[in-house]
C-alpha cells in the first residue's frame, strides 16, 4: 500500500465539502434553501453546517474525503490525492458562514378584511366555491391587502406556511423567500397511494372541480400543484426530480402512483417525458391530458360554457 505522510492525511480530512465543491466542483454546488445545499448529481445529498448527508442512501460524513470514498467511489489513497492536488495547483478559497447566500425572510402577503375580489376571480375561472371555501378555511387560500391577489399557501408536514403563489388577472408571482419544496396542494383526507400532480393551483382546483361535478369524492387522493412550469434541463442525467414532489414522495412513501395533468402543450409534454424519466421504476406513472383545451382551467371553462382565461407566460418549477 503506498504511504502517505500523516500530516498530509490530516490536512486532507480538514477540507470539508462545501469548500471543495465551491473551490474545485463548482458545477456541482446547488443552493437548496436557507443555508443548505445541495449537488447537482444527488439532489437528496444535503450539505449544511459543515456536515453532509445523502439521504436516499442513508449515508453522511464531515469532509471532502468521506464524500469522494462513500459518493464517488475513490479509494482512501485516490481520494487523499485528490484533494491534496487539487489544493496544490488552486489553493482553496474558505467562505464564512455568514458570507454564504442568505436565506430570503419568507415574507406572507398582509390579508385582506373580505375575499370578494379573490372569490369572483376564481368562481369566473369555474372553481367550485365549497373548494374553495374549504381552502380558505384551512388557511390555503386567501385574498392579499392591497393588491387583492389570490394567495395560494403552501405548508410543511407542521402545517406551517413555507410557500405562496400570487395570482390575479394578468399577473403571477410568488412571495418572497418561498421555498419551492413546500408548494400548494390538498393532501388525501384518508390513506391513499395515489397523487396527482399539477402545474398551478388554478389547475389543481378545476381539477377538483370537475371530479366533484362527476360525483367524485374530490379528497380521496393526494393533489400537488408544481411552483411553476417543471422546466427540465437540456440532457435528461443532469435533470432532478421537482423540489415540491420530491418532497412529498419523501414524506409519503405508501404514494405508488403518479397521475400527470400537465399542460397539452410543447413544455408540457416535455416535462411529461421528463419525469417519467427521473422518477424510479416503483412509481406507477399514468399521463391524463385535459379532454379539451390546453390546461384543466380551459377544460373545466368549456364544461360550464365559461370563456376561457387568457394565459400569460408562466413561471418554472426547480
């Protein structure tokens, strides 16, 4: 076995990850939130506060050198080596932890006193108002103060407000600091293993619409709408799973199936295709195209004999 002097092993394991890969990999840092991130290989491998873990694998460590053994499959000697050459021809540059990005403060649109703005916006897109009602009264839904926007929450497993859509006739944004993990949708009022899935929540709840109107029970499985479009990198191995789907995979694991009510055009079926890819083979993954129109809005708007919204250019989900 080669021999390596103890001091240089010393220096090897003081490296840890975050440096390495900001120094030496940059490509492969992701900013996940607040002061966590990510690669761009693994996107379950978080690092944060000098430690790092690779979630689906149930594996973590300190340093560079336990990732390049345990992630990148380097022998102790290959990696000792690695990063000891690395900081030969660039010596590293170490970042503090209070120079790294910032969280933004997750900042709720203030509420207004009524909801009759955000209520007739919806109703004329045909959204049922006892879906509505419901959202509201479970605190996903309200009309913002001044702008009268309709605020579409997002909430982590606590049911804590991580994430909000804003949207009104001709405009779409998000509020700030919204951590796209944690994206608007109802979860299955009882045991299920099916989710449908969502690019907007106008979608989701026309969809919710139309199954009430068949006479479906609307909460019988899971319902996610994306932050956004779900725009996929140009080579599929460099594209990840979305944040907020991955996310609720994740927290549950009895989900076996995923129903695909993407828009019925170019982006939409791209991302169709793309997520069929990313997603393991355990998923059951079924594509439903809207009967008529380009998104479930439209296909509920013809149902109700309602004129169809004229949609602007749309956000993208990471």
């Amino acid at each position: 076995m080669p021999y390596i002097d103890p001091e240089v092993i010393t220096e090897a394991k003081k490296m840890d990850l975050f440096t390495y890969l900001q120094n030496y990999e940059s490509q492969e840092l992701v900013h996940f939130s607040g002061n966590v991130y990510c690669t761009r290989t693994h996107n379950s491998l978080k690092i944060s506060n000098g430690k790092w873990c690779w979630h689906s694998r149930g594996i973590g460590g300190r340093s560079a050198l336990d990732y390049l053994i345990k992630v990148k499959g380097f022998s102790f000697i290959e990696a000792v080596e690695q990063i000891m050459g690395q900081a030969a021809t660039k010596p590293p540059v170490f970042m503090s932890k209070t120079e790294r990005q910032k969280p933004k403060v997750f900042d709720l649109p203030a509420v207004s006193r009524c909801a009759t703005h955000m209520v007739n916006y919806l109703e004329k897109r045909g959204i049922d108002f006892d879906i509505l009602r419901f959202c509201m009264d479970t605190g996903r839904l309200y009309e913002s103060y001044p702008h009268h926007n309709a605020v579409f929450v997002g909430m982590d497993e606590k049911g804590t407000p991580r994430y909000a859509a804003l949207r009104n006739v001709g405009f779409m944004g998000e509020a700030t600091g919204s951590d796209k993990h944690y994206s608007f949708g109802i979860p299955a009022e009882q045991h299920s293993d099916t989710l449908h899935l969502f690019e907007s929540p106008i979608d989701l709840l026309s969809c919710a619409t139309l199954l009430k109107l068949q006479g479906y029970d609307w909460r019988r499985e899971h319902l996610l709408s994306l932050s956004g479009v779900y725009q996929p990198k140009e080579k599929t191995e460099e594209t990840t799973t979305p944040a907020a789907l991955e996310r609720y995979l994740e927290n549950n694991p009895n989900i076996r199936k995923v129903v695909l009510r993407f828009d019925n055009d170019e982006t939409g079926r791209l991302a169709v295709q793309t997520i069929r890819a990313v997603l393991p083979d355990s998923y059951e993954i079924t594509d439903k195209l809207p009967p008529s129109g380009k998104d479930y809005n439209d296909y509920l708007c013809d149902r109700l004999g309602l004129p169809r919204t004229q949609k602007k250019e749309r956000s993208h989900a990471r």
